[in-house]
C-alpha cells in the first residue's frame, strides 16, 4: 500500500523474486501540463495538494499538504538525498531534550544507503562535508555544478571557515565539462528542479525510478491506482492480515496476499492502522503498545530568502549547503541544523507568500526585481519525538496535535546564517516564506513527516520489531518513515529508501 519512495522501492527489490506483487495507490498519476512549472498554480494555489480538512491541537481546522499520486510524495520533493550524520543513530542532546538512540546503528543502514544512492542517480562529491558519515563507496555519479553565483557564495563561506558541499541530489543529468547539459540528458538544468513536479522525468522520483521501470520489466507485478485502502482485516488469532478492504471507482474490493506492506507515509500509515481496530485490536492494529500515532516528527524549517544588492540570475540553484552548525556553533552548545540552497524564487511565489498582504496592491514589476536579486536558502532543524505530537481520530475526524519541541535551534540557525552572510561578503535583507508549497511550515508542512509507529525491541514501548514487522502481527511489515526513533536534521528519503531496500532483504529471505 503506496507507492512513494517506500512502497516502490521495496517492490522493485522485490519484483525479480517473481512472486505476484499488487501495488495500491490511492491516487493515480500526477498529470504532465505545463502548470507543473507554474509558481502560481504548484505553489500558492497547492493544485496537487489534498484537499482533506484536518484539525490541530486547538481544535482549528487545516489542510495537510500531502499528494496523492504515484510516487507519493516525492513526485513534488526536492530530490535532496542525504545519509543521516553517524552520531544521529545515537542519543544527541539538544536544547528542548533528547533525540533518542536508535536500536541499531549506522553500520547496519551504510551498505543500503550505498544501494540507495545508485538507485535513485544521486549526484555528489565525497569528502567536502566534514560530517557526511563513513562511506563504503563514492557517490554513483559527479556533483551537481555550482552556477557562478553559487560557485562565488561556495568560495566566500570557504574564506571564513566554514565547509559548504555540493548538495547530494537525486537528478538524471549529464553534464557538459562546462556544467550545461549534454543534448541527451534527461534533466536539463532548469529552475524549477525542486517542489515543483518535473515535466521531464528528470527528477529521480519514486515513479521514474523504481514504478514505471518494474511495470515495464516485471509482468509479475501490478499497479492499481485510485484504490484507497479502507482498513486491514485479521484473521481469528489477529495475528494475520487476511483482508485489505478498498474503496475503487465507487465500490468496495477485499484483497489478500501471504505478506501486507504499509507505506502510505507516516501519517496516512497510522491512520488505515488506526481505522484498522478490531476485537483483537481494539486500539487499532498492532497498537498493543499504544505508540501508533504518536512520536510524530516533521523537522522544524523554514525557507529564507536573502535580498541582495547584486543580482542573482543563477538558474540552477539547488547545488550547495553547509552543516558547520548542525551539531552546535561557538556561541551556541547546543545542535542547530542544516542550511541547504532551494530553487530560485520566481515572482508569483515572492507575491503569494514572501510579503504581507498589505503589499500585494503592488505592481508586478518590484517582486520580478526581487526574484532576481535573491538567493534561497532552506534551513532545517531536528524535531524531538515526544507522545503527545500524534495522528488519530476523534469523532469521525483526522486530528494532528503538533507542540514545538525544540525551536531554540531553528532561531539560531537563522541567526548563524545572516551572520555568515554578512562575514562572507553578502549584504542582504532576509525575508522569510511563511507559506512555503502554500501552507504554514509549522503545521501543515508535512513533507518530512516521520515516527508514528517507531521500530524497536521493547513491543512496550515500539510499534515495530527491528525488521520493521509488526510485534503483533506476523505477516505486516510497514516501509515508510513511520520506524524512525528521531529524524535528526537532514531530509529522511534517503533513509526511507534505504531502510526499504533493507527491509525487501528480510522480505525476501522469508520468502
């Protein structure tokens, strides 16, 4: 069930083994129009995003912003696929708690990240962050190059002693000597190579890479879209899914397989397992311990754009970032995060969601000026798990409660980056995106979301065994970002997929 980065590529390991393989989509494929390069339409009007109405934790009422559509999520992902930093796996102190070791260490997912990074193309240069953690090989393909622009910013932020890197990005180009793209690569460098979906299949989404290529070389498998997946049945001893009931083109469906995987994301998974409750899981499914739904984590980010007196006319600017801060700074002990380069601002996202609406009456021509003088930059800084930040439902109704954690370290990280700004040589103005993919980051940016159903050893106190089963029942596995302990400080789809693959591995050895 799903068919993101998860879903799909445990079922590309999968699919060679020829065993029959039904992959459920609630959703269907995402159009190809030329609105997927619209600012207005992609990111102020959100034409992709659900329109579910859920309620927070003060009983108001808002729209996640999720998508659902073949490769999930990732079809509108910025394609940044970085390793989790080694220390991460353990316990980290921060300012608002503990980030909680996880029940294996980095050394069990190395060998997947390295499979991970070949399957989805990732584009990058060993060596250059000084916290990337140990690797068994170099990355599968060269680094994205830097524009003049960000080449500049690259050697100014050397010059005071920080360390930037070349961004690790999931991309399907090939590259000139001179950095322009060859006449046959997939991507071609464009500026909408971020949260927009990509009208060239240049993206190393879930469905370039894993969907469409297994439908095509495996007959074994088979995709059904618009299939949403009501609830799983048990068996007598409700130790066996023997039943996933779908809602499709107006009816209802029962299906049944030996072995059910969720990976619907760490929302939408906990919710059908909620939805799932039955005599022998009266909490819902394999909520013996009571953790499903709960220990949801989602990063706490902000995107920032940097006004500058010189102009920027970088086209490609998702190539740089630097974690001097992610474990602490010299005027601050405590973590901070990671500061990467998003796609450039273009006019319509700089009028929907850059500058109060008391300036909107202004002309078109002082936010194409804007535009052109910004630099953007994403910062991200860790979550802490914590009970009470939890999906479940209340009278018919999807509830999220969402209490900040750790926000001491996302106002420091702001502050560390106009700081180096400004040492580096680079006046600016900062100007925060509050309404980012045209949601508020705080709540409704549910991108990074992970930790509603955390593998361990304890079924006390875990929801999921250490092959991410289910403690309670034999036969379901979950493969999305719902067994993460803590999400550390840099995007999770590369551990998804990783962690996907190492799971298809216990999968296939059962088989």
């Amino acid at each position: 069930m799903g068919s993101g980065p998860g879903g799909a590529s445990l079922a590309q390991r999968l699919a060679p083994t020829g065993k029959r393989i039904l992959i459920l989509e609630r959703g269907d494929y995402l159009p190809r129009s030329e609105k997927n390069w619209s600012s207005q339409a992609v990111f102020v009007d959100g034409i992709y995003q659900t329109r579910e109405a859920w309620t927070d934790a003060q009983g108001k009422p808002f729209s996640p912003a999720l998508h659902y559509f073949v490769g999930g999520n990732s079809k509108v992902y910025g394609a940044t696929l970085l390793r989790l930093r080694e220390r991460d796996f353990g316990e980290v102190r921060h300012a608002g708690g503990v980030s909680p070791a996880w029940p294996v260490g980095y050394d069990v997912f190395e060998p997947y990240y390295a499979q991970a990074e070949r399957l989805f193309h990732v584009h990058g240069l060993r060596g250059e962050d000084p916290l990337e953690p140990w690797a068994s090989t170099p990355y599968p393909h060269p680094p994205v190059s830097h524009e003049p622009k960000i080449a500049e910013l690259d050697a100014n932020l050397r010059g005071i002693g920080l360390h930037p890197f070349h961004l690790p990005l999931g991309i399907l180009l090939d590259e000139n000597p001179d950095g322009t793209p060859t006449p046959t690569s997939t991507c071609m460098r464009c500026s909408f190579f971020d949260g927009f979906p990509c009208l060239l299949n240049g993206k190393a989404d879930a469905q370039v890479i894993c969907i469409d290529p297994m439908l095509a070389a495996h007959d074994n498998v088979t995709l059904m879209t618009n299939a949403y997946v009501s609830r799983l049945g048990t068996d007598g001893s409700g130790r066996k899914v023997n039943a996933v009931h779908v809602t499709r083109n107006g009816g209802e469906e029962i299906y049944s397989a030996d072995l059910v995987v969720v990976a619907c994301g760490a929302l939408s998974s906990a919710l059908l397992l909620l939805r799932s409750a039955n005599e022998q899981h009266p909490d819902g499914l394999a909520n013996g311990s009571g953790q499903l739904g709960r220990n949801y984590m989602r990063h706490h980010m902000s995107v920032l754009m940097a006004i500058m007196a010189e102009a920027n006319d970088t086209v490609f600017q998702k190539t740089l970032a630097f974690s001097d801060f992610y474990f602490g700074s010299d005027d601050w002990e405590h973590p901070l995060g990671l500061v990467q380069m998003c796609a450039t601002s273009h006019a319509p996202q700089i009028r929907g969601e850059a500058l109060p609406e008391s300036l909107e009456w202004l002309p078109k021509m002082p936010f194409e000026q804007i535009a052109r003088h910004s630099m953007d930059f994403w910062l991200q800084s860790e979550d802490l798990p914590h009970p009470d930040n939890r999906i479940y439902y209340q009278n018919g109704r999807v509830h999220l409660d969402q209490h900040e954690t750790n926000p001491q370290a996302l106002h420091h990280l702001k502050r560390k980056l106009k700081q180096v700004l400004t040492e580096a040589g680079h006046p600016h103005v900062l100007l925060e995106r509050s309404l980012y993919l045209g949601k508020d980051i705080l709540l409704g940016g549910t991108a990074h979301q992970a930790g509603t159903a955390r593998f361990g050893t304890d079924p006390a106190t875990s929801v999921l065994d250490l092959d991410c089963r289910a403690h309670e029942i034999d036969n379901l596995y979950l493969a999305d970002a719902s067994f993460f302990p803590s999400i550390g400080a840099v995007n999770p789809t590369l551990t998804i997929i990783a962690n996907a693959l190492r799971v298809a591995d216990k999968i296939r050895e059962r088989l």
